[in-house]
C-alpha cells in the first residue's frame, strides 16, 4: 500500500487509496446491490492493506454504516480510519440540518450502527442554510474532545462555508466534487486549504466512470446532461494521451487516473468506490504506480481546458 498521510492537523494517520462506500449499503442510491457483496468488498480492502473506508449515513440511509461495523468486529480497530458523514434530517425531508444537537445526535447514531466507540474523521455532509457553520463545527469539536471524532470534517461546502466553518481553526478536512474534468477546486479552494493546513479528499474522481477509458464517441448520449459533445470529445482525446502512459505502466487507463491523483500534493487521500471486490482489487492497482514528473504534467495538461 502507499506511504500513510495525515488528516488536517491531528494525530489521524491513514492510507492515500481509501475505499467509497456508497455501493456498501447504498440500496437507495444504486439499483440491485446486495449486501454480500458490500461485505467481501469492504473485507477485501482491509484484508490488502487498505485503511481509510468511507462511508455516510446517506448511504443506503445507515445501512452502509451498519455493514462496515459489522466487518470491522474481525479487525484490529486501531488500524482503520473510519469517515462517515452525516446532515440528513428525516423528520424534515432528509433536508440538510447543520444544528448542533442534530449533528450531535448524528454522531451518537453512527456510533451504534458502526459498532464502535469512536469515529476517526466525521463531516458535516452538506451545509444546511441557517445554522452559522462555526457553530456547527464547535458542537463537532466537543465531541472531538470527548474522544468520540478524531477530525472535524465538511463536505459540499462553498468555500466561503468552509472559511465560515472554519473560523476558530477547528476543520481538519474537507471532502468536494473533484476531479480531471471538474477542477473547480483548485482555483481557490486549494490554497486556503494549504494555508489552514486543511486536508482534501476528492470524490467522484472517476467522474461517474466517464475517465475509466471504457466509453467511447457513441457512448455521448450517458454524458449528454453532464457534458457538451465538444465536451465529451475533449475527455476522449485527453484519455488517449492518459492511455499511453498507462500502457507504458502495464495497466489501466483508471488506474492511472487514481496514481495521478495520488502523486498530487494538494490531494490528502483518494476514495474510489466499487460494487464488488474485484473492482477493489483493480482500484488497488493504481498504487503500483509511480507517474514521473513529464508523465504527471501531461495528465494534467491533456485536462487543461477543464480547469
């Protein structure tokens, strides 16, 4: 497995390729998953060495938590970094609720379905809009003193949100829409997160498998919503270029993907998901590879238009 990183400014160590979770559980989010499934997968990634899961109560509303508590009961605890997420109100329509007591609540919740008496990294999943986010991230930080959260975490904020949630020094990482083809992050996200000694997870870095390579020109009507033909075009020819390079590594064109992410410095650790675990298998792949500084920059270069 790569070398561990450190989350934001605690003592949380864990491993740059984590494993997604939202096909763990996730029966209201994906079509025909199966339960024994999310078991082998989350057993395959502990079992290679893989120690950051991430997870959410959005995900199958609990039910993912629940399977990766049940897993970890076989494992020695102190060796996973366990993220979960959560902002979900049921008795408001699932709506965002950023309230300290709900957030405290939410904790405790997670705590009973993961089997376990800590949580390592715990993120404010979406911002609600009328809780200040100091607030709400102070609520989470005595929670963090009590032992119960190991890093203070906020997902899907604005970056004046997280500047917001961020205003005692309190958030130790962030977890946002990134990737080659969505690239908002770096523009000014990055550098207040470098300044705060902030750390970032991607999610979606696959794009929804649009840059695993397996799609072709005729594939355009699976994207229509998300990109233009022009779009669509400019990810095909940037994949080819990503394809040499891959098939100079003896490997896959997503596999590539994910080492670039990895040899990103602005990038704390990356969370692909997968149905099953062959896929986990493949994903851990990536970690084999080690892009030079020419291969790196032509990744990048070949999404330039993206950024």
């Amino acid at each position: 497995m790569t070398s561990e990183v450190t989350i934001g400014k605690t003592n949380v160590q864990t491993t740059k390729l984590g494993l997604g979770t939202n096909k763990v559980g996730g029966h209201n989010l994906f079509p025909g998953l199966k339960d024994e499934d999310g078991y082998a997968l989350v057993k395959q990634a502990l079992d290679a060495g893989v120690q950051l899961i991430d997870t959410a109560h959005m995900y199958g509303e609990g039910r993912s938590e629940e399977i990766i508590g049940d897993v970890i009961q076989g494992y020695d605890r102190s060796k996973i970094v366990i993220a979960t997420k959560g902002a979900q109100d049921a008795n408001n329509g699932n709506k965002p609720n950023n309230a300290p007591a709900f957030l405290k609540q939410a904790v405790e919740d997670s705590l009973k379905r993961l089997k376990t008496d800590y949580i390592d990294i715990f993120y404010i999943h979406f911002p609600d809009q009328d809780t200040p986010k100091g607030e709400a991230v102070a609520a989470l930080n005595e929670l963090k003193e009590e032992g119960k959260i190991r890093a203070i975490g906020v997902s899907n904020f604005s970056l004046d949100q997280i500047k917001e949630a961020n205003k005692n020094n309190q958030v130790d990482i962030v977890e946002d829409h990134y990737s080659l083809v969505y690239r908002a992050a770096e523009k000014e996200e990055w550098a207040y997160l470098k300044e705060h000694q902030i750390s970032f997870v991607p999610y979606f870095p696959l794009a929804s498998g649009l840059l695993t390579g397996k799609y072709t020109s005729a594939d355009y009507s699976k994207f229509e919503k998300q990109y233009s033909q022009e779009q669509f075009a400019a990810v095909l020819s940037a994949l080819d270029q990503v394809k040499a390079i891959a098939d100079e590594h003896q490997v896959t064109v997503a596999q590539t993907i994910l080492a670039w992410y990895m040899a990103n410095t602005a990038i704390t650790a990356v969370i692909p998901g997968a149905r099953n675990a062959d896929q986990v298998a493949a994903n851990l792949k990536a970690t084999d590879v080690t892009l030079s500084a020419v291969e790196f920059e032509t990744i990048d270069q070949a999404f330039a238009a993206f950024k």
